[in-house]
C-alpha cells in the first residue's frame, strides 16, 4: 500500500466541547455575516435542539432571520431550490445546517444555487464544477456518524429524473463545524448505534483502503479507539455528555480520514442497498462491514490486524500472535454489532432488517459494481464477488 504521492485537506475550523455553539456568532461575525438562515428538520426542532443555538445568537445581537424545518431524509432538488427562494427573498447572508447528513448535504446545496445563481442545481453536479468560493456556511451536526461536517461531497436526489445528484468541490466544505455534545444528547437509541457504526466504517475503510496515507491514518485510528471506549457506555447511559462528545469527536475524525482516503466495498454495497430497498446508511454500514473485511481479508490482513489495538486496547492486541490479530478484529466488531444488537435491536444481517427481499441481492450487487467507492476497495470485486457478500451478509 505504498504511494510515491498523497494529498491531505482539511481546512474546515473545527470548535468542539460543552459550550461550543455559543461561539457561533463570533464565527458568524468574523466573516461578515448579519443575516443567517438555518436549515434543519422538523425532528430536530421538536426536540428542543434550536433554542440553544437561536438563543447564543440572539445574546450576541444577531437575529436569525428565517429558519427552514422541512428537510426531507432523502433531500430532494425542488427543496433546495425552495430554500434558496426563501434565502434571496429575506436577504440572508448566510446559512446554519443544523441537523445530520440530509440537512447538511441541503444546506451544501442551497449554498451553490444562492452562491452560483440559478435554479436548475443539476448544472452543478459532478466534481469540480464549481470555481468560487461560496456565501459563509456553518454546520452543527446532531447525530454523530456521518462526518458532513468536514467533507466536500453533497448528494441531493433530483425527483424528475429520480437519480441522486453527487456534488464535489472544496468549496462546499463549511467555514466551521460546531460540534457540541448537547446536539446528540436527545438521539435516540438505534440512531445513536447505527451512526457511531458509520463512523466507525468510514474509518477502517479509510485504514485498509487503496488511497489511505499516514494523515489520514492518524485520524482514523483516533476515531476508531474512541468509538470502542465511548459507544457501549453511551448506549447504557444515554445522557453521558464525556462520552457523546468522544462519539461526536470520533465522527468527525472518521470524515476527515475517509474524505482525505476514501471508502471501498462497505460504501458500494451501502449506497446500493440504501438506493434499492431505502435501509438508512448508517445500518447498511454496521451490516456490511464484517463481511467486506472477510472478502478484502488476504490484501488488508497487516492494516486490519493493526486496528486490534485500537478495537480492544493493548492487553489483547499483545496477547494475539500477530498471524491472528486481522480476525480478531473482525470478531471484535462482530462482539461490538452482537452488543448493539442486545441493547436496541440494531440489524446484524438483511434479513433481520425485514425490508430487504432475497430477490433483491442481484439487482444490490449490480448497483454496487457501478458505485464509485468501489476504485479504491483494495482488491477488485466482480458481480460474482459482490453476489457472494450479499449472500454471506443476508442470514
């Protein structure tokens, strides 16, 4: 897995702890900004997660001046497009997503057409396309998994077509990311499982991938070694604000590894199954993730093996021979899955999830062949392969 050249970015300002939203309007402040707009969901606002942050606002003077709650799970282009007539109609200046990957990726996109102009958003998709830099943009994740906050891809569906549109640029990557324990103290039990599970994916994809790097690896490793320490402690006791902010950090980590390192099979196989039988992301990754580390096994067996110290602590990774520890990390993660599973049901196979059809596999394993994580899994997959995994992962 050596390279002769890797490249690390990373430029979003991270402001992290117990009292981190109340330097929002400080950050708002020094980029100009008078007249912010939120976007969020109406789950995050019936539970109570706006007024801390209308609130820390409105201490330092500043007024948000519209707030839209309506993002869809799945976002679509006609609520981007509906967003950025609200924001040019108040005047706003900037925008505050305040929510998990649907609410940020929105607010990515709302950005280009207010940014950009225009109001056809598809003109933008695909990387690259975009050449300036866009209005200020501040995200404050609630959910710990996805790592929105400090990556530079958007996916937003366009309905007419119903193809989901994939947005690449640096310069959708928000000027600062507040992450603060109080936004995730509410999630509820499986969502706070089947997230920490995301970002426990994106960083051992990120680790044993094709692009991984020694930046990327730090982080990584540190997101994976907190999610181990933090996750069950946070499942027993839901309002530990020490171990949500560990599980909302680890998140955060994870994207900017996976961002700088990219993803492999887990992601393919994700994305097609969240496409064809609508499974929320974070559960497809938990689901998957034992079965695409047995299949890449044999090409990651050093990198997977290194990550026993970080899955179980020192004791046991100096107790395992060095020929076991790549399986003992697969089993740790399965000890971790079998252990959510206890405490909230959390799906373990397809079947158990109830809305995947066995019928369904071939058309998941050709959609997962088309995906574009798939260049960076280390070993090569074919249709054959994929159907494999599927059947190992269905029961």
């Amino acid at each position: 897995m050596s390279q002769n050249y890797y490249e690390f970015f990373c430029p979003v300002k991270v402001i992290a702890g117990k009292a981190a939203l109340e330097h929002l309007p400080y950050e708002l402040t020094s980029l100009a900004a008078r007249r912010p707009m939120i976007v969020t969901d109406k789950g995050v606002r019936a539970a109570g997660l706006l007024d801390p942050v209308i609130a820390a606002c409105e201490e330092s003077g500043l007024e948000i001046v519209s707030t839209y709650d309506d993002v869809p799970p799945d976002s679509a282009t006609h609520v981007v497009r509906d967003i950025a007539a609200i924001y040019r109609q108040e005047k706003c200046d900037a925008i505050i997503a305040v929510g998990g990957g649907s609410a940020i990726d929105t607010g990515k996109a709302v950005n280009i057409l207010v940014s950009e102009g225009g109001d056809d958003l598809a003109q933008y998709s695909g990387a690259g396309v975009l050449k300036h830099p866009l209005k200020p943009f501040f995200v404050i994740p609630t959910t710990a998994g996805t790592g929105s906050e400090v990556t530079s891809v958007a996916v937003i569906t366009d309905e007419t077509k119903g193809v989901k549109l994939p947005f690449s640029s640096a310069f959708l990557l928000p000027n600062a990311a507040i992450i603060d324990p109080r936004m995730t103290l509410t999630l509820p039990p499986h969502i706070t499982a089947a997230t920490a599970m995301d970002a426990l994916t994106h960083a051992t994809e990120a680790y044993t991938c094709l692009a991984k790097n020694p930046l990327s690896d730090a982080y990584a490793t540190a997101a994976i070694r907190k999610i181990s320490q933090s996750l069950l402690t946070v499942m027993d006791n839901p309002k530990d604000i020490e171990g949500r902010l560990e599980l909302a950090q680890a998140s955060t980590m994870a994207g900017i590894a996976f961002s700088n390192s990219m993803v492999g099979l887990v992601h393919a196989l994700g994305h097609a199954t969240g496409a064809i039988c609508h499974l929320p992301h974070g559960l497809c990754m938990s689901l998957y993730l034992p079965y695409a580390l047995e299949y890449n096994l044999d090409t990651i067996r050093a990198p997977l093996g290194e990550l026993l110290l970080y899955l179980e602590g020192p004791e046991v990774y100096a107790a395992t021979p060095g020929h076991r520890r790549a399986e003992a990390s697969i089993a740790a993660i399965r000890k971790l899955r079998d252990q959510l599973y206890k405490r909230c049901q959390l799906p373990r196979t397809l079947k158990e999830t109830g809305k995947v059809l066995e019928s369904q596999l071939d058309a998941i394993a050709e959609l997962a062949l088309d995906d574009g994580s798939i260049m960076f899994n280390p070993k090569e997959v074919t249709l054959e392969d994929a159907r494999e995994v599927l059947r190992r992962a269905w029961a």
